[in-house]
C-alpha cells in the first residue's frame, strides 16, 4: 500500500534471544529505505533462537510491534522475519536444463533453480532459501543474471539453507497471534550482511559473524555471493552465564557487569578499577577489579573466535576471505573483541554497524540492530521485485503459512 504520494512501508521483525525489535521503513520511489518507527522489548520466550515459550514470546512482539505503530503512527499487518538458531543447516548444489528456446528466459531460470533444489534432506527440515552463487551456459562460468543469454544448456550453482519446520512454525505461530502475516523468513546472518557489508567486500572475500545473545551466526560471501552459513551455539548469553557463575551474582547484575565493565583482553585494561557486585538473595555486596572480570570474559571469547576459525578452515575458505573479518550483533561491541579476534584470526577485521538506510538513522546506528535493519533492506528489495507483499496489505491467502504447510505435503 501507497504512503505520502508514491512510497511503500516494510516491516522487520527482530526475534532474538535476548531482545525483540520492530522496525518500520518507508520505501521511496528510488528504493531507498528511511526508518520511520521502531519499538524494543526484553525477549523472555527464545533460547538460542529458537522459541520456548509460546506466550511470552507473543508478548514481547506484540510490545515492541505496539512501540513502533505508536512512533510510525500506522498499523501494519505483516512482517519479514529473522530466523537463527542451531537447527540451521546449509549446503551448496548445483542444477542443469537445456535451455528451452536456445535464448534463456524467466522459466529457464525457475526450472534450473528448482532442479538445484532438489535435494536429500532430512525429513524434519525445510529449504528456507535458495541463493544463487553463479550461473553456468555451456561451460561459461561467471555470469551473474543469464536472462537473454544464448546458449543450449543451463547451470545454476546455488547456496541452499534448511531449518526446522517446528522451528520455523513457531515463529510464525508467534507473530500470527498478534494478529500479522509473516511475508517471508529471512536466515538472520542473510540479513545483516544487507545491513553491514559493502559490495567490494563481498567480491573480495569476507566473513561476517553475528554475535548475538543465543547464538553465533557466520556467514561467508566470496565473488558476490554467499558461499558458506554455519551456527556457532556460543555467544552473550553464555558470557554472561560465565561471570554470573565466576563471581556470585545474578544474571540480570552479570549482565550489566558485562556491558558497562566488560572487556574480552585483558591487556587493554590499563587503569584497573574496582567494582561494587551485588550478592545473591540476601548475601552482602563484594567489590571485584575490572582486571579479574575480563579474566572470566576473554576464555569464553577465545573459545567462540576459535571455534569460529575451525570452522571456516573447515568449509575450506579461511585462506580465500582477502576482505577479513567483520563482527556485528550486540555482543560484538564488547571492549577488546576486535583486538582479540585479529590475534586470533591473523587477517584485518572490523565492527560492522547498519548502513543504508536514512530517517531515524541514529536510533539504529548500532551494531545490535544489525539484523532489523537488514530485514528491512531485504524487504524493500523483495517489494521492489515483486516478490513481496510488503505491509499494511491485509487479506492475503498466499501466507507464508499456508507455503509451508505446501511444502510439508509434497514431502510426505
């Protein structure tokens, strides 16, 4: 639906372990996105990305959706989505046709994609994307958009992500009981990498890694597209966990502890300061030095960067990201964390924050709102190209839901 004369709204939605947000973005005639409402609330029903208490989790979307409506001043009634967690699996395959009328068309396209997509999977997962790598006509490599091309036979080589349908139906149970339809369910590393990445990084070799509350998100690009996706299950949770446990105090205090006082090196701690912890139940408060908080701290971060690297020298690209290392997500902004992870990576990295986008650019110009905001790039896109209904659109009966179910059906 139109707004102001020739714009579009879009709509992300946030689901994290730790936080939900929604932003609302009014898209121009150029494409360009300016960010018109947003609304935060404390996530209580996820862990690790996935949902584990239905009516908390609804509760806390339906908070931060009412927050935005109210800065936007509209109502919306659908949404695109992150989804993360450990159940995300990725491969890379590869299709072939013969193209039909010796010049490839729109339907070429659609039947090498669907040829790529056939593949083995268990029987409790369902593709999420389909991202095209590169395509192929008759052994020449390379070409990003084959349409008009001449030639006989049609290669596509594509990146495909599963998850799980529980998993996925959750999410979308959630949001449908706030009274929105879901337009799509976008992998939340796919997202960021909207959000933070620059083209010339991308052809270049990059590794983008979202640290969020629940889970580590990592997602490799290398000559334009998405070659590599994995789920590290460590993050700020457990770093938070870590010093609750370290020093005797509250998660809630630990994690104001990690926020205000955190450092993942010790080394950049020069002028050591000493800090008051409250005690657990009734138990008086102790004080604690800066320098033995970031001895809890830096383990679990070398853990994380290490498992990270293991991870990529697995998936056989550590030697080919020449664009390093870009860190991203709320637990990210941690004092020391890019120090540590070039010591530990030996390539260049950097903090990724949203880009691209205007309007209410400074309530948004942090890196924990990476994913929201990539959300909201991905959405205008999908608009822009037709795929996506954008918001404000009530009344579709080609939900996300009723796709899903589609899929489930032609599986059995």
């Amino acid at each position: 639906m139109s707004r102001n004369g020739g714009t579009s709204l879009v709509v992300a939605l946030d689901i994290g372990t730790s936080k939900v947000v929604a932003l609302i973005g009014e898209v121009a005639a150029n494409g360009e996105v300016e960010i018109v409402g947003i609304g935060k609330n404390p996530s209580h029903g996820m862990k690790k990305g996935v949902v584990v208490n239905i009516d908390s989790t609804i509760e806390s979307i339906h908070r931060a959706v009412e927050e935005a409506e109210l800065m936007a001043g509209v109502n919306i009634n659908s949404v695109f989505a992150g989804i993360a967690g450990s159940h995300i699996s990725s491969l890379n395959s590869h299709g072939i046709v013969a193209i039909k009328d010796k010049e490839v068309t729109e339907a070429d396209l659609e039947r090498v994609m669907d040829a790529a997509r056939a593949v083995a999977i268990p029987a409790d997962q369902r593709i999420l994307h389909v991202l095209p790598q590169e395509y192929v006509i008759d052994d020449q490599d390379g070409i990003r958009d084959p349409v008009g091309m001449a030639g006989v036979r049609l290669e596509a080589r594509v990146h495909l992500v599963t998850g799980a349908q529980s998993a996925a139906q959750n999410i979308i149970k959630c949001v449908e009981r706030c009274g929105l339809d879901v337009d799509d369910l976008i992998l939340e590393q796919v997202a960021s990498s909207y959000a933070v990445l620059e083209e010339d990084e991308k052809e270049l070799g990059v590794c983008l890694v979202d640290i969020g509350g629940g889970t580590s998100d990592i997602a490799v690009f290398l000559n334009g597209a998405i070659q590599h996706t994995a789920v590290i299950p460590i993050a700020g949770d457990q770093v938070t966990n870590d010093i609750a446990v370290a020093v005797r105090t509250p998660t809630q205090f630990a994690e104001q502890l990690k926020i205000q006082h955190g450092s993942a090196l010790r080394q950049l701690i020069t002028e050591e300061e000493i800090i008051e912890v409250p005690g657990v139940g009734e138990r008086e408060p102790r004080t604690l030095s800066t320098q033995t908080l970031a001895s809890v701290i830096e383990p679990r971060y070398e853990e994380l960067f290490s498992l990270i690297l293991a991870e990529l020298r697995r998936s056989g690209y550590a030697e080919r990201i020449g664009g390093g290392i870009v860190l991203t997500g709320g637990s990210s902004k941690i004092l020391g964390a890019v120090d540590l992870a070039e010591e530990i990576f030996h390539m260049p990295v950097r903090l990724g924050s949203p880009r691209k986008v205007g309007g209410l650019k400074g309530e948004v110009d942090n890196p924990i709102h990476s994913t929201g905001v990539g959300l909201l790039i991905y959405g205008a896109r999908q608009m822009a190209a037709g795929t996506g209904s954008g918001t404000l659109v009530s009344g579709s009966s080609d939900s996300l839901w009723e796709r899903m179910k589609g899929w489930f059906n032609g599986n059995l």
